[in-house]
C-alpha cells in the first residue's frame, strides 16, 4: 500500500472551474502550491481564472495580500482543458454531484498518474466508498469537503470511506491546515455531518415558504435575529439553487426517500425556470 506523506505535496490538480473549483485553486496556490485549475471547458476555466482574479484584487483592497504577493499566487496557477495537465501528486475534484462522472473522472485520472497520487472529491453527499470502489488504488481515495466561498469559509470535513487509509486520510488532514483551514475527520455516511444537519436549515424553510406561512424575506430575517449569518434562502442562491436541490435529491435517496429529505417542488420548478440564484442574477432573490 503506497501512502504519501504531507511535505512530498508539490502539485495539487483541481478539477472543476465553478465557484467552488476555482476557490479551492486560489487556496492551493496562497499556500504555495504549483496549481492547476482544469474545466473541459475552455470558457469555464477561464471564467474561473477571472473570478480568482478577482477575489485576489478584494484582498489586495482590503490589505490582507500586497499587490505583489498578489501576482505571484496567481504565478503558480496554471489553467488548463486539456487532461493530460492532471497529473499531480494531490487531485481535488469538484464537479457536478453525480456518482457515475465522479468515478469515471477517478477511473481516467488513475490511468494518467502515479499509483500514490491522492485522489480527492469534494462531494457533499455521495458516499466516498461508493465513488473509490472501482478506482484502481482505492486507499487514496478521500473526501475533502469544502464549504461554499471555498477561499472563505475555515471548515473542512476530511471524509474516510470504507478503503480510505488513516495514512492518507491523515495527509489530506495536514493539508487543509496548510491552506488555512479548520479540518475535522468523519466517517463516511450519507450528508457527512455538516449537510445532515444543514440540510434540514434549507428543507423546513422551504415547506414553510409552500405552505405560505411566511415570505422568503421574513423567514431570513428571523433566523438571522435567531443568530445565523446567513438565511437560508440567502445561502442557497449563493451555493446555487441546482446543486442545492441535487444535494438535497442525494440525501433523500440515500436516506431511503425519508420524508423530512423531500426535495420541493418549488426548488424544482426554479430550477427548471433557470433561476439559479446569484450565479444567474435570480433565485429567490435578483441579483
């Protein structure tokens, strides 16, 4: 069993240029990392590199970063659409919540890599052992689940599943710290910890927003009053009205269709209108 240890990381690959893909690249290379940033599309690479750009320039203005060490994360970010660029000793895939492209992604990244590369997915409710099942090497297999503005928010749930090595976990672990990241281990199950509970912050809103016992604006105001930073509909614009629901879809089927997992119907139809949330310029709030 081939284990790599924290201080051989020099490459790390992100698959996925979306909001989060491209927050997990900017953490990768402000950590001092060689970082690639992947998209099969050219466009979405190169929107991401935009919006790394961008969040680098609000630092810069907010003098957390000089303009200098500014130029010189983004030095260390390479963008690319083409595969063969993914070859790196740590790859973090953050692509659409689907079973079948995640391990196939896996499946075509082993073909291309040493067998001690750590393969990493940053889903939020796919089961880490059904994605490393039919990986070549499925040891290295890890969750890294980061929270939505990945460059922001400090948690991150390191996921074992059943093939998972401590060895691997363990490094996948140290390396969140070294992005600056408050990491806590779990055990694999469905929603992890954080969407099990979470979800329920976005489930019960949006039947009480059906049942029209009170408005989008109302309900967060109250749980903000109650002391959440955030209201729910608020958060799910911002994470995007599609994942939100995909997520939400995951953990019903993964919880045996339990009632209080329901997607909405509501959610549902937004989704099927494009009104995704911020990303969009709508959801459930214009943007």
């Amino acid at each position: 069993m081939m284990e790599k240890k924290s201080k051989g990381i020099k490459k790390i690959a992100v698959v996925g240029a979306g909001t989060m893909g491209s927050g997990i690249a900017q953490l990768c290379a402000q950590a001092g990392f060689e970082t690639v940033l992947f998209d099969v599309l050219k466009e979405a690479v190169m929107k991401g590199s935009k919006l790394i750009r961008y969040n680098l320039s609000i630092g810069v203005e907010k003098q957390k970063i000089s303009e200098e060490e500014k130029e010189k994360i983004l030095s260390r970010i390479k963008i690319s659409h083409d595969f063969n660029d993914l070859k790196a000793d740590v790859i973090i895939e953050a692509i659409i919540e689907n079973l079948e492209l995640k391990s196939e992604l896996f499946t075509k990244l082993a073909a291309i890599n040493k067998d001690d590369s750590i393969f990493c997915t940053n889903t939020s409710s796919i089961p880490i052992t059904k994605i490393a099942e039919n990986i070549s090497h499925p040891q290295r297999v890890v969750g890294m689940h980061f929270f939505n503005p990945a460059h922001l928010m400090k948690l991150v749930e390191i996921v074992s599943g059943k093939f998972t090595s401590k060895e691997n976990a363990q490094t996948i672990y140290k390396l969140a710290i070294k992005l600056g990241k408050e990491p806590v281990m779990v055990n694999d199950a469905p929603g992890f910890i954080v969407n099990r509970i979470g979800k329920l912050f976005h489930t019960e809103p949006l039947k009480i927003l059906e049942e029209k016992i009170a408005s989008v604006e109302t309900i967060d105001s109250l749980l903000i009053a109650s002391g959440f930073k955030m209201g729910p509909f608020r958060l799910i614009d911002l994470i995007g009205v599609d994942a939100n629901l995909n997520v939400t879809k995951s953990l019903y089927e993964l919880f045996n269709f339990n009632s209080k997992f329901k997607p909405s119907n509501l959610q549902q139809q937004m989704v099927d209108d494009g009104l995704l949330g911020k990303k969009t310029g709508k959801g459930f709030y214009q943007y």
